[in-house]
C-alpha cells in the first residue's frame, strides 16, 4: 500500500511520539521533527508507510544513541502478555470454537502497539482483549482454517511484543511442523525481535527466523535473500498487523491478514471501520505491488 | 506562542485539508503537501502557527489561481448567522444578563472556523450555539465589562466569517463610538475581510480597519503601519479566536481574548480544556513576545 498523504501528518505525530518516548531531550525531538519533514518532503509516495518508519526509527536511535530504545516497553507488554497467557489458554482449549477464539486472541494481541496508542495502559489491554472475544469479526473463519490445513509451508509474520505472546496461542492450533515464524531482523519500535520469540517460548515449538530489516513491516526488497526465499517457498503466510498488511497488500501470493484497524486510511483501503478485527484474505489475481 | 512541535502535524492535516476544498486536483495537493514539509523542515520554530499558515494558505492561493478560494464558504456561513441574527438578538435582549448573553454568543461564533473543522455542518453550528450559551464560561465577565465601560479607544479583532455577525451582538453592547473592527487585510482561509464586516452590516454602526495582512492571526510585523499605529492607540483590544490568541499573547497590552479553545496546544497554553468557552485577560507584566 502506498503512503496516503493522510499518513504524513500521522507519522510526524508519531514520530514525536516516539522520540519523546525515548529522550526528554528537546533538541532531539527538534531534530528528528526537522529530519522527517524533510525526508517526507523529498519521499517517493508509492512507497509504503513503514518505509518512512524505518528511516525515523533508525534516526532516533542513532540521535539516542540506543540500539533498542523500546526494549523496557517490549518487556512489559510480554510481561503482561504471559501472565495473562494460562488463562487465555484456557480460554481457548474450553471455548466452542477453539479456533475462532484463538484467531480473535492473536488479533486482540494487535492493540499492543506503541506507535498508533503510546499510552496504553495494562488494564485497557485487559478490557480490549475482552472486547475481541464479543465484536464482530469481519473475515471468513473456516476459509482461513481450509487454506491452514492445506498449506505445507506455513509462514508467519510476526507484529509486536506482547502480541507475540498471543500468537503463540494461535500457532498452537496449527501443525507445529509446518509453521515458520519471522520476526523483525533488528529493533524498531515494540516490533517483536528473536528475543521477544524465545520469551514467548515460540522458539521451543516452532522454527523461527528472522526478516534481516528493521523496517516496522515486511519490506522485502529490504529483508534478507534467506527470509526472501522462506517468504517465496511459504504457499500461505499469516501476516499480522497494519505495518505486514501496508507493505504486502497487493502481492500476488496466499496471504492471510490478521489486523485490528488503527487508522482511517487502512479502514478505507479494506473498507472495514477503524478498531474492527478484520481476517482479511489476498492474493489470487491482485498485481504484484 | 511559538510554534509548538505538535503544531506541526496538525498544520500539514489542516493544509491538506484546505487544499482538498479548494481543488480536486492531486498534484495540487502533493504539491502543497512537499511546499508545507520543507518549509516546516526549515522554519523558525519561535514563530507562531499563524506564520505558517500565511504561508500555506497563499501558496494555495496562488497554485490554484484563486484569489479566496473560501469564498462560498465564507458566505454560506454569513447567510447562516444572519438568519440567525435576529433569533439571537432577542435573546440577548430578553435574558437576565445581556452582556454575559452576547459574550458567550460571540464566543460560540468562533467555531464556525474551517481551518480546525473541515466538515461543520449548519445544524452543528445552531446546536453547538444553543450548548454555548449553557456551558462553563472560564473568566471573568464583571472584569471585561468593567475594562469595556473604561476603556476610551477599544480595538475589536475579529476572526472569521459567520462568526462577525455573532461579534455584533457584542459590539452592540459596548459604546459604538468607542469600538473600531479590525479585519484581516487579504482573504486567508474563511477569516473576514471587509466584505464580510459589510455583509454583517458593521460598517454601518462602527469603523471598521483592516490589518494589512493575510495571516490566519495578527502577526503585528505583518500587519501595516496604520494598522500597527490603530493597535497602539488602543487602551483595550479584544480578540477573538486562536489564530490572534497565538499572535497576540504574551504582549504588554490589555488584551482580552474570547477564545473557543479547539486543539490540546492552546488548552495547555491556557489551562484549559479542549472545547471550553474562554475569556481570557492578558497584559500586565507579560514579556513582550
């Protein structure tokens, strides 16, 4: 998905965001604000949103001198996330539809998102994960669960700290054995990381790899020749969250997206309301972006 | 006030915003949107919003090749406070305070503005004033009649179109021979100019200036000398809306502004909320900003 000019003004916001959230220094904050606005001014638009990302998130942690300023946010939000994972195991194994509870799970995982809502608080993860188990859900379940069963090579794309923990939940419903996990090649916001895996105890059941980028997507001219040829030897990848659905919306491959809506440009681009949880199948017959 | 930094992107929001009304035209909007990003990149960031929005605004001015381009929507809202006109002039007649009436139908007039609320629709505007005029008023109404009943010289700011005819209200319970208005000197978003001083029937009962200026506000080095030497002269100014708020404060001058406060920047500035009524004294002891 291209960057809409809606996103612009956004991402400054959440650059602002971001680099407050990692140094009170003002003439930091001045200089990330100076240096994305002009990277926007001069940008190619047909790239995705989270190219810009990259380039922010990589300026801020060079000006903080901070490999991973999100490292204490990433470990809180697992934190929370594994305490909350017996119950929501339970959850699982006791509802109707084991199925369908642990894909609303992974998508309720979603909110734990720093750079859409930087002032989550614990108790609100609680109360909206308890709300993904009541909305509607748009997207066809057993479809998904045809297209997991068939699948040989399953590739799963992993979004946010926290929310990995989550999908461990969902990837648990799977054939282990066929099921590949990428996370982010390096740190960029609260994106999950190798180690956000092994803390999940993904690492323990299934083979996880990482992408070699450290854009808050899936840029795959950016990612390693190794996560490349994983992603083109998947006949179906789970793509979690709006940064994975922006950069590979339109790729002409088996992709289940698994997203909450944060925005109105995502809303409009699959014409489902902001917050909703959507399961949104592409592929077949989309141009290659 | 200077420009904050979370100023910035919500003036690129409000000049993609105006250029979207102004043409349907892409280019132009992209055009708009890489001018206002590299002129951000560049700016001073001691200079207040209004500084900014000059800028943008006559940009798109000139690359649509129109001279007001907000022109119907100018007069639309004109036609609709003075339908309004005589319904409220009898209310302010007929209620127990008249002057708390007027200040709080003047005040209510200041959210029939564009640049913060792209899409106000006219039954909004009448719900929102008959909510004004219930709602906390922050300030001191007995100290700004007293001000208004010494004052020899009283300079009457306004701020856009629609809204002057509900500053006539206000005007018309000062001393007319007392009040001068001063509107902006070009056409920048839906602000009055003379024109709409006219329509609203002003230039009949007060003198009635113009600023010299096309800034969304009144940037005084803008504005011309006789202007400058109107605002001198004054013993008392009376602003209404942000745009002057942010231009205004903070000079040693007996200023009150009459302020709908609409975004979190000029709500911390002022101490308070975000949607409140306010009349707020400045002057004494103030630096010169």
């Amino acid at each position: 998905m291209s960057t809409f000019y809606d996103c612009i003004p956004c991402l400054i916001r959440q650059s602002l965001d971001a680099v407050r959230r990692v140094t009170p220094d003002k003439q930091i904050h001045e200089r990330i604000l100076r240096d994305i606005l002009k990277a926007t001014s001069e940008m190619d638009m047909a790239l995705p949103p989270a190219a810009i990302g990259k380039m922010v998130h990589r300026r801020i942690r060079e000006l903080c001198c901070s490999d991973d300023p999100y490292r204490e946010s990433k470990e809180r939000f697992n934190r929370l996330a594994l305490q909350l994972y017996p119950f929501l195991e339970e959850r699982v194994k006791h509802s109707l539809d084991p199925w369908e509870t642990a894909v609303r799970l992974a998508i309720a995982g979603n909110l734990m998102d720093v750079s859409v809502k930087s002032n989550l608080r614990e108790d609100q993860v609680c109360a909206a994960i308890e709300e993904c188990l009541k909305e509607r859900l748009y997207g066809d379940l057993q479809r998904f669960a045809d297209a997991v069963a068939h699948a040989h090579d399953i590739l799963y794309l992993a979004d946010n700290a926290g929310e990995i923990v989550l999908d461990r939940l969902l990837i648990e419903q799977m054939p282990l054995d066929k099921v590949t996990l990428a996370v982010r090649g390096a740190p960029v916001i609260n994106d999950a990381t190798r180690l956000d895996a092994e803390v999940a105890g993904l690492t323990r059941i299934v083979r996880v790899i990482d992408n070699g980028s450290d854009a808050p997507g899936t840029l795959l001219h950016d990612c390693s020749a190794g996560f490349r040829s994983h992603f083109n030897d998947a006949d179906l990848v789970i793509a979690k969250g709006q940064g994975n659905y922006e950069t590979l919306i339109g790729l002409s491959k088996q992709i289940y997206f698994l997203v909450r809506v944060k925005c109105p440009v995502v809303a409009r681009d699959l014409g489902r309301p902001v917050g909703s949880l959507v399961l949104h199948p592409s592929g077949s017959g989309h141009a290659l972006h």
